[in-house]
C-alpha cells in the first residue's frame, strides 16, 4: 500500500485539504488520547451500551469536531502500532515494527519532542507497559519495537517529565546483553520519583520534577488491570490523566499523550463486554481533560484517535440478523485475563465434566443452563454443544476438521475461554471476523482551540504534521 | 434505540454541532448519491483494490469534505433501507419498513419535494427499482414498503421529471386488488416518455417532459445488472447521470438523487468482488456529476452517502491475520447472481461430481486446482474440503451440525455458491460477519458549494435537513 492517490483533485484548496501550508495558532495545553485497537465499531458498540444500560452517551464521540483517518503502514494496508504509532507521533509513515524511525531508518521527531523543545511539560501515559509500541513511539527511535529494553533507557534521553500507567517490558534487560540493571532502579538513580502503590501516586506533587508512576496492581504482560476488573484500589486511566495534569501544568503549558492501549488486547481475544469497559475508562480520561478545558477554554485542544481497528467488530451478527442487544454485555463480569485463571482449575481437573464449569458461567457471565428457554441470556442447545466441544478442545481431548478450523475459531487462544466471549458477544448482536489488526479507517476527534483542523478525512500522519505546528511557543 | 443523548456538551456551539439554526446559501444544482449498504468498508476496499490494480484513487473518498452519519432507526439500533432512506430524504427518524412518513405515520416532505415545490426539475434514479425503498423514500408515503403497487402510482402524484435506473416491482399490481394495470402503460398514458431500449434512451431529449428511463437489460428482481456483469450495450448508472443532467438542467437547477442500490444486495450475499465494481460503478456516475459541477463551480452541490453499512465487512481476516491481497479479487469476473445459473447444471445434475465443477471455478474466480501449491489462487485442501462439502450441501445432500450452523454458515443463500465466495473473499484477505445491515455508521462526503456542511458526525436525518434549506429558490 502506498501513498493514497489524489490526482482526481490535485490542484483543490477547498479548506480541510490542504493541511500542510496553512498557518495554525499554537496551544497552550495539549491533549492526545489514543485508543490502540479502536476505530468506530469499538466507538459506537460502546455509546449505544451506555445509550442502553446509563441513559448516557459517550464523550468521544460528541466532541464538536469528528473525522476519520487512514492508518495504512509504509509496508502493508494493515498496520501494527509501531507503524501507526510512529505515523501519530512523528507525522511520517514508517514500516510495521518500526519505532520513530521512517522506512529507511531515518530518525524522526515526535510532538513531544517538539513540545518539549518549546519548553512545555511533557507527560506520556498508558495503561499498558510505557515501552509498549505506541507510548514508545513518542520518545523511541528503534527499527524494531521488540528491543524493549533499549526504548526503555531512550525514557532517560527523552526528557520528558511523566511517565505513567503500566510498568516496563524487560525491565531488567534480561534479554540484552548489554543490561545496566532494573529501568525503575536506574530512574531512582537519575533522580526520578518513582511510585508503585497507590499512597506513593497519591502524594506526588509539582515538585517532584521528574515522575514515573506504576500501577500498584498489574494485569498481564506488566500493565495496568482492565477497568471491567478494576477495584477502588486501583489506579484508572482518568485518575492518571489528573494527575497528569496537576503535576504538569505550569506556565508553558504541557503535552500529554494518554494511550488506553488494552482496548487492542481485548479485541485481538474478541473479548466485546471488556472492550467495552476500556473504550469507557479511556473516555473517562477523556472527561477529565475536558473538564480541565473548561477552565482554559483558550488554551487548550484535545485529540482522540486511534492507532488501526481490531478484531474486526461488526455491529451485527449472522445469528441475530437486524437484532441488536448491546445491553447483555452487561452481564458480563470479567475480562478475559481474570476468567482465564478461574477457569484454569476446571481445565486441568481430569474428572472436571462441562456441566462443573456451567455455575462459574452463570456467575461470571449470566449464562442461564436451565429454567426459560426464552430468557435473552439462556443457553440453548445449538450454544451449550459450542461450549462443550470447546471445553473437550480446551483439555486436549478435542479433534478439528482441519488445523486452519482451529486458527479461525480461535487463533492460539483458549478454545474454551473464545467460545464463552464469542457467545457473550453473539448474544448481544455483535460478530468478529479476526484476532489481528484491519485496515478499517479509525475515528479522530477533537474538542477545543483548533479543533476544527481534525475533523474530515486525513491520514494518521497528519494528526501529528498538525499538533507539531501547534505545540511550539506562542 | 432512541436518538444520541448530547446532555454532556449541551450548549456547545462550535461551528459544525448547530446544524438546524444555520442559514445557508441555496444551490441551484445539487446531486445526492446514495450508496446502499455503503459504508467505509465497501469504500476503503474498494480504494485499496483500484490502488493495487489500476494505480487510481475512488473520488467519494477524495472528495474535500468527509465526515460520518448514524443510521439508527426509529425502533432498531440496526435500521433498514425504508427508515434510513426516509431519514435521509426526509429529515425524520422512522420505524422500520416505513417510507414518507414518521414514527407515528404522519406525512413527511423529501428534499425532492421542497425542491419541486421551488421549481427544480427533479430526477430520482437507481439501479434497483423505482419503487424499492431508497427511491421510493422520494417521493412516497406509505407505512409499508411492501406495498409495492401502491408506492409505484405514487411516481405520478410526484410530478417529478425523471425516473430512470430499474423498472417496478410488482408492475402489474398482482398482488393489489385495486390495481390499474401495468405502470409503464399507466405513465404513457399520463403522458410520460417511458423508454426500455437503448436506442430509446439516447434519443430522450429535453422535450421530453416527464421520462421514465428503463434499464434495457435486467439483473435480477427488476433491477439493472450489476457494473461486474455489464456489457456495451448495457446502461450504466454514470450514463443514467449524464442523462439525468441533460435531461434537467434548466435556469433553475435540478435536485438529482442516484442510488446504487446493488452495493447492498452483493453485501448481504458476502460477495466482495462485485460489492467493489458496484462501488465503482456508483464512484464513475458521481464522476460524471463532479465534471459537470466543473462546468458551474459556484452553482453545484455534490452530497455522497451510504443509508446502512451491510454484511458487516472487515479489511482483515482470521486466516491471513495481517496480510492484504485485495487485488486478487480481480480474479472473480462474475456476481453471484450470473454465478448461480452457471452452476446450476451441475447442481441439478446427479451425476455432477465437486471435480465437474472445478473448471467452472478456474474460469470465473482464477481458483487452480492444480499445480503451483504456492500460486495466490491454489485451492488448498482445507479450502478444496470446504467447497466439497458445500456441494454436497448445495445439492441437498450435506448435514449439518445444527440449523444454527447452516444459518451462520449461508444465510439462506445456496451453500456452494456462498463458499465460492467466502473463499474468494477470504484469499483477498476480506470477511464477513453477517448476512443482514450492521448499525456501523456510513461516510457521508460533499464536494462544491455548501460542500463544508456535510463533514463532521452528523446523523442521517441532518443530510435531509440540511439539503431542505438549500434546494430552495434563491
């Protein structure tokens, strides 16, 4: 995939086309929420399921300005969030895997950067690891995201003033021969303020100049819990993003980048009732930016997009044709990652038969095994022979047609575990049609001072190309 | 489903949120085309496949304005053609199957009705037939689109100028026991210059008062054939829309409304190929539209919008996980529709073995069966099983696991054909999650005057709204 081609309208100056030339005034504070894995199918299941279940919408997708951008990487039609994150951060398209770095390996300059340059704060928070692929792109210049230890030491050269939310992938560089300890503990050395409980989060104040701050609970893979499993103990993404802002602000302004990076996870697992949950967490971040703008009505400009679609959510099932119930995602208790280990005593009891593994379905999900057939969330017989062959799969004891029915039933997850969420998500009207990325264009939004220049089509680049025209001195 | 709650930013009045209160200048020419089942999907796949194979960009997608509509109906997060057409035409949300009217059933006025009322000519074409939905949504009031008869005679209370694209569904009135006979007698009779060969259509002249324009040969239903299966001697909605504008154009403009009505039946057959020629052929005659708006650049109006996405189609598959190969749907040189009769003497054939048929496949979708296992077009044991046993399926020799799976698995549609297709769809690396419309929102793309109005989110009935207060006299 290369460039998209223009020739048709060469030559336009119609506004909302010509974004490069045109003079912008720059903002005081920043804002750039990025939702990995999220394009409008995740956008638009979740305001109908608050429509449905809080009488309320969803704040993202009432922003006064709204678009869509292209996400295709120098490489391929579909991207991974390297490329994507590199195309958002640095305004170039680069290969997939590729962090701040074009096609060719040239180093690029991220908006923080940028706005660090021009003396404002700069803040990069994300609920997954903060080296993860796309916090890293905003300070990393690596050609691959899999050197996770090196992109974490490029923390130290970026400058930048917070760190936030998950902790490091191959924090202690186990993987790279030349490993100079533990990430945190060098930060500590360097000078950082470096908090991993709650207590630590909460007494952080602008005088600690430089912060990294951990979730005091990890989910998997080192990030921060799923809002759906979170508990009063935990640290969400809007409280992050406050404190993002009380640490940050200060008379230059800052640039905070707020990625909800496991709105991806669950959707690469089709996992819909936990999408939907961070879909809402990243929103709640969202409301706290915009309440912070209502105090810098002048001054401030808030961006929400999203680095490529996945999963393939469709609104709409084969099974329930023009039917639609986003209300039973309510049912739904628990994501994935938490109903794995609760199941995993099922799985590995050889005497455990489906019928033992049916009241942890009913608890966790609402599943109805008996009592009226007609209850929207009773399993009928055509579901309850889905789960029971999973469940035979989910042992070993399993047999497929052929070992590509496996890959598209449930691409290396757990048969059982996929088979329980796709009922879940089916029973609601929704389908699935991957456990990798799509080249569905995302949605890209924005509230505040300059806003207007982010709505119509563009491409992910473009996001950046902008914001860096707007983070410098005024 | 009720309408999008805004209760966070009421009283919001950034440019693009106030649509009702905003005084516009009218246009003399406006055209709105109307992709059935047309959303991004159909759109970005239909970009990438022109990119890869003939180096060239779809206008709608470049297009300076861009933006997204919702598609909600009155009574179903997922809506149908008559509740969405109605919203689009008429500004009002409706139930369901409902045309011309509201909710409660009370009469409502189209933009071409206003536009009439103000002295434009008006020409309504598509390529299904006159009195399917979407058209019907024009000019007819009617609680049910199934009376099909009725909504016909309906043309004739219209006054509009033009009709032009398919013939009538139910023409006769067969099934209305009050019917007058045969339409196109009836609108000769009333006047109307009704052609129904090619030699007829090119010699409709401007004195031609009121014409009915009837696709010389039919696809199936009463409906043009699709862009995949046309010949010369067909009539091709880019040349229904320069007939239109030679037809129509007078010192008071003209309101011209082209639906590609056939996107939406190819979606809810799963079949990608054609859906990306239909797309074509809607992008050639908005083409056609957009050299005349050359002509009078401050005088034109081009509005392009889907009324439902449908099939829920994704930019990515399961089984070739990040992988793209959309160009190879330039192997598929059919629709199903001209597919099925092919097939059907060896579906009605009992001595016919899956191997008879094999040829008949490498003819019409490149598919090899032997050879090169590595060739993008080999037929893969899994795939060869598949196909297989949906012959025997087809011929009504197959089982099934469970009706559900016969359901999810075809739809309603015959098995052979719909695997044929899935393969083809799946090698492209393209699927499908549903036979029936997604509640994903549609693209909605302007371009000329006023063209600034119709970016942004919006909802379906703002497009009818909006136009309403433009197709006035100026």
């Amino acid at each position: 995939m290369k460039k998209m081609l223009c020739s048709v309208l060469a030559g336009l100056s119609v506004a909302g086309v010509a974004w490069a030339a045109e003079d912008v005034a720059p903002v005081k504070y920043v804002f750039l929420f990025i939702g990995d894995g999220m394009s409008m199918p995740q956008r638009m299941v979740t305001q109908e399921y608050l429509n449905l279940t809080e009488k309320r919408g969803l704040l993202i997708n009432e922003l006064p300005s709204q678009g869509f951008s292209t996400t295709f990487a120098a490489d391929q039609f579909i991207t991974d969030s390297a490329a994507s994150g590199t195309a958002i951060a640095c305004g170039s398209k680069t290969n997939c895997g590729a962090l701040g770095v074009d096609a060719n390996g040239n180093r690029l300059e991220s908006i923080a950067t940028v706005a660090k340059k021009n003396d404002k704060k700069v803040g990069i928070l994300s609920s997954v690891t903060l080296n993860h692929a796309t916090p890293a792109a905003f300070y990393s210049h690596n050609v691959s995201r899999s050197n996770l230890y090196d992109i974490a030491l490029e923390v130290f050269d970026s400058n930048f003033d917070l760190f936030a939310g998950g902790t490091f992938g191959d924090i202690n560089g186990k993987n790279n021969p030349n490993t100079k300890g533990n990430i945190l503990d060098l930060a500590r050395e360097k000078g950082y303020t470096v908090t991993t409980d709650k207590a630590g989060f909460d007494a952080l104040a602008p005088s600690d100049k430089k912060v990294i701050a951990v979730t005091p609970r990890f989910g998997e893979a080192g990030s921060m819990p799923y809002s759906i499993d979170m508990n009063d103990a935990d640290i969400t993404l809007a409280q992050f993003t406050q404190k993002a802002i009380d640490l940050l602000d200060n008379e230059n302004g800052f640039f905070i980048m707020v990625e909800g990076g496991k709105i991806d996870w669950m959707c690469h697992a089709n996992d819909a009732g936990t999408t939907v949950h961070e879909v809402i967490g990243l929103d709640d971040a969202v409301r706290v930016a915009y309440n912070f703008a209502q105090q810098h009505p002048d001054d401030t400009l808030i961006v929400v997009t999203g680095d490529h679609e996945t999963g393939g959510l469709t609104l709409g099932f084969s099974g329930t044709g023009y039917q639609s119930f986003i209300e039973r995602l309510k049912n739904q208790k628990i994501s994935m990652i938490e109903f794995l280990p609760l199941y995993s005593k099922f799985k590995n009891d050889a005497k455990a038969t489906f019928d033992d593994v049916k009241p942890l379905l009913t608890e966790q999900f609402g599943f109805k095994f008996d009592g009226d057939a007609k209850d929207p969330m009773f399993i009928n017989e055509y579901e309850a022979k889905k789960l029971s062959e999973a469940f035979s799969r989910s042992r070993g004891n399993g047999t497929y047609s052929a070992n590509e029915d496996k890959l598209i039933l449930y691409g290396g997850y757990d048969p059982f575990a996929m088979t329980v969420y796709e009922i879940m998500a089916n029973k609601s009207g929704l389908a699935w049609n991957t456990f990798a990325h799509t080249a569905l264009p995302v949605a890209t939004s924005a509230y505040g001072k300059n806003a207007e220049k982010f709505g119509n089509m563009s491409d992910n680049t473009d996001i950046a190309k902008r914001l860096k025209t707007m983070v410098v001195k005024p």
